[in-house]
C-alpha cells in the first residue's frame, strides 16, 4: 500500500497519545540514507589510524558478510577485535567527527518528520539497530530520541575488549530488544509503530501493530505489498538527479549574472543600490523558483515595521543567502568570513553587492571591518543582515550566539529583528553541495528594540534572544 509522509503523519496524528504507543526506528537508510558504516570506515582510513592488519581483518569480514559466509554477529565479533585496547572515549569522539562531516546531511527530512510527529503525540520513541551507541548516539541527540537499542561492544574500565556483547541486535534480536523495552515501559508492541527498510527485521515487522516500510529492498517490499503494509519511499536525500544539480549550478551562476545584467541601472539611475536591490529580487525570485524553494513564512509583517535594522537567522544551510534575498528584499547588505572571497566568482560578485568581510581569526580586525557597517546603518539607511552563530550547525540544534550583531545594534541604535529558519537543512544541509526542493518555513519574531541596552547587560539580553529562537524551535539547552 503505498504511502506518502503526510499520509503516515495524519495517521500519526489520529492515533491515540501517551507512551502506549511506541515508534521503533531502524537507523541505516531509515533514518539516514546510506549506511553509517561505511562513513566510520571511510574517515578511519582518511585518518591513517587504521593498521594494515585491522584494514585485513574489516575488509575480510565484510566479503564473508557480503557472500553470506558469515553471519551478523560473527561479522559484527570480527570487526570488533580491532577496537581491543582501544579507549571508548575515542570512538565516542570519533562519532560525533563522522556525524558533523558525514551524518548529519544524511538524515531524511521525512524521518524527521515522523520522529516528531510521534513526539508531539507522547510516543515512545526508539532507535532499534544493528549499528552501534557510537554511530548512532549523535543523530540520535539532534533528533531528540532518548532511547536507543543497539548492538553493545564490551567495555571494561573504560577499554574496549574486542568482545559484543550477545545477544547482537540484528534479526531476533530486535525483537528481543523490542519487546524488552515495552515490558519495562508502559508501551505494547500491539499498538506501536516499526519503520525499517530491510526483510532482515522481519520479526520485529511481524511483533508490532504498526509495520511501516520504508525505502524498502525488494524482499521487504514484496512483502509489504502482499501484507497491505504502508510502503513510503524517501526522496529528499541520497544521489541526486541529473536535473537537481544543473538546477542548483544555475542557482550560483545566476547570482553573477544577474548582478552583471543590472550592472547599468547604477550609471543610469546614479544609485548603486537601486541597481543591487533589482539584482537582489531577481535572483531570489528566479533561483527560488530553479531549486523547487517555496516558503511558508510566519510573521512576514515584522520584516517591514522597522528599517533600518539588523536581522538575524540561525545558520543552517548555504541555501539560507537566498531565502534571506527573498525575504529582505531591498537595501540591506550582509556580514560574510573573508574566506568567501576565495570563492571564483562568487567571491566577486558578493564584494560588489557590498557584502562586508571579516576576519574570524581576528578580534581585532573583525572590530575594525564593522565600523563602516555601523555607518552604513547609519548614513546610507541599510539593514544589515548576519548569523550570530558565527557558521552553519551540523545538524537541527541552534549553536551559540557571538556578540557582533548585537554589538553593531546597539552602537547604530537600530533594533534586532530575529529570522528564525526552521527546515533549510531540508534543502541543502551542511556537507552536501546539491540543493532539493522543499517548503522552507521561516518564523519572523517581533522587532527587539536596543536603545536602552547597554554593554553590562549585553551577556543577559543575547540570552534572551536566544531563547526566543529555543522556544520557537521547540529546542532546549539541553538539546545543544
């Protein structure tokens, strides 16, 4: 029966709310697309860290796993071996590496979609995995799951032994996992949810109430079908498309293009501005359109009651100069690190659109570069445009905020108006370079007023601005 996600989220949504009800995930190319293995692998053999003889025993277990010469746990036992002697802190560190680079780009955004429709309901929500807590744990934390049932490694006095400890979560042992979960919570298997893409997790697919296939292999699917379980394919991640990237390539060629294009309505008019403010609604229009970008924005009015000001957005995704394009409009210019000025092109066009560079490396310097910005507010009636927290989050959660923005504010005397992007990440996230389409949906907060601020009060006042992000993010401190 096949699904789409708004099909399975209304069902989500009707069905009854409390822990009765758990919602099992597996985690490679369910909640991810691909496989968590093979990032550790890749970035262990980028690291050097690897020994000839490990790189001998992982790749000859992985052919003897692949032929089926061997099964989940005796590959699981091999591989592990490798890791004897080791400190657990390491891999634990080593995770969060892979997630940064590899992972967090990889999460679907239909996945995400279901963890929190489940969460909003009260649903028990659980990984359940052969994977290990060191792949999993750090997506686990951006999407906000507590429990997680996985294949464990042995740990003594914080030292990996090269031992699992048995019985490994693969197969039956899901279910074992599963089942255990549910009588030690107040979850029955009769009523909850299991997400997974592969036939090997058939007897957890046969101990709930609820089997969903996703992304599923040919097995699973034919099953499925025949069982008229809900079939739902995620297409938002994995290789893209021929068209997706042409599209995306047109969306960085354009921004130069149209710059240049407008280029004469500045001798023309006398007026650089109006000529990069015609180039601006360009752009954004056309490339909104090239990369299959809608909006759904809430608070639009507080992008117009006050001008100049400074706005702000939590950095997610290098889509976000163009959803801020669309959504400023007009005379404002933006903040970027000099190292944007080694991009071809690129690099060029923003200098000429009066984009100002700083030197992150630099306190010093970074001070120097925002006195003409200060003047700009000032004199020319520009907004200025920046994210506080400095560079894009790896994943959902809303990093730290720096004080430039808020410094600049309160020395121009011009107020903050917060942008809040809630999903750019669905488009382009960090670590992928080809932009999908999606619904961006974007929370303008009320302009923050500044006159009366003052610099032994700045720590307290960037606290609660933050907390208006938190709050409308649905996020925590502890999330971060």
């Amino acid at each position: 029966m096949r699904y789409v996600v708004e099909d399975l989220l209304d069902d989500i949504r009707g069905d009854e709310k409390g822990p009765r009800v758990a919602a099992f995930f597996d985690y490679d190319k369910t909640l991810i697309a691909g496989y968590s293995v093979q990032a550790f692998l890749t970035e262990q053999l980028k690291s050097g860290k690897m020994s000839p003889a490990d790189m001998r025993i992982q790749a000859g277990a992985a052919i003897k796993y692949s032929r089926k010469e061997m099964g989940f746990s005796d590959f699981v036992a091999a591989t592990a071996k490798s890791l004897r002697g080791q400190a657990e802190y390491v891999m634990e560190e080593f995770g969060e590496r892979v997630f940064r680079k590899k992972v967090a780009g990889a999460i679907y955004p239909e996945a995400r979609a279901l963890v929190e429709a489940h969460k909003a309901q009260g649903h028990e929500v659980v990984i359940v995995s052969s994977a290990t807590r060191y792949q999993i744990e750090p997506a686990a934390r951006d999407l906000g799951i507590e429990h997680i049932l996985c294949t464990e490694l042995e740990v003594e006095d914080g030292v990996f032994t090269g031992e699992v400890i048995r019985p490994s979560c693969f197969g039956q042992g899901k279910r074992i996992a599963a089942e255990a979960f549910c009588a030690n919570n107040e979850s029955e298997m009769s009523e909850s949810y299991f997400y997974s893409d592969s036939d090997d997790d058939m007897p957890l697919f046969e101990a709930v109430g609820k089997p969903c296939a996703v992304n599923p292999n040919d097995a699973l699917r034919a099953v499925a079908h025949g069982q008229y379980w809900p079939i739902c394919d995620f297409a938002n991640r994995g290789r893209p498309t021929l068209e997706q990237i042409a599209r995306t390539g047109s969306v960085f060629a354009l921004l130069p293009a149209t710059l240049a294009a407008t280029a004469p309505l500045w001798p023309l008019s006398g007026n650089k501005r109006t000529a990069l403010n015609v180039a601006g609604a360009i752009w954004s229009e056309v490339s909104a359109a090239l990369a299959g970008i809608k909006f759904d924005v809430e608070g639009e009015e507080h992008l117009w009651s006050h001008r100049p000001a400074v706005f702000i957005f939590n950095h997610q995704s290098s889509i976000d100069p163009l959803i801020l394009a669309r959504l400023i409009r007009r005379d404002f210019t933006g903040i970027g690190k000099k190292e944007i000025l080694n991009f071809p092109i690129i690099g060029q066009a923003m200098q000429y659109a009066d984009v100002v560079f700083i030197d992150r490396g630099s306190t010093e310097k970074a001070i120097r570069a925002i006195k003409p910005v200060i003047s700009a507010i000032q004199d020319e009636k520009l907004s200025v445009c920046l994210a506080p927290e400095g560079t894009r989050s790896a994943g959902a959660k809303l990093g730290r905020f720096k004080k430039g923005a808020f410094h600049i504010a309160m020395q121009a005397g011009v107020p903050i108006v917060p942008i809040v992007i809630h999903n750019a990440r669905d488009s382009l996230p960090k670590g992928r370079h080809i932009a999908r389409p999606a619904t961006i949906k974007v929370t303008v907060l009320p302009p923050v007023k500044t006159s009366k601020w003052t610099a032994a009060k700045l720590d307290s006042k960037i606290a609660k601005v933050r907390d208006m992000y938190l709050e409308t993010l649905g996020q925590t401190d502890d999330d971060v």
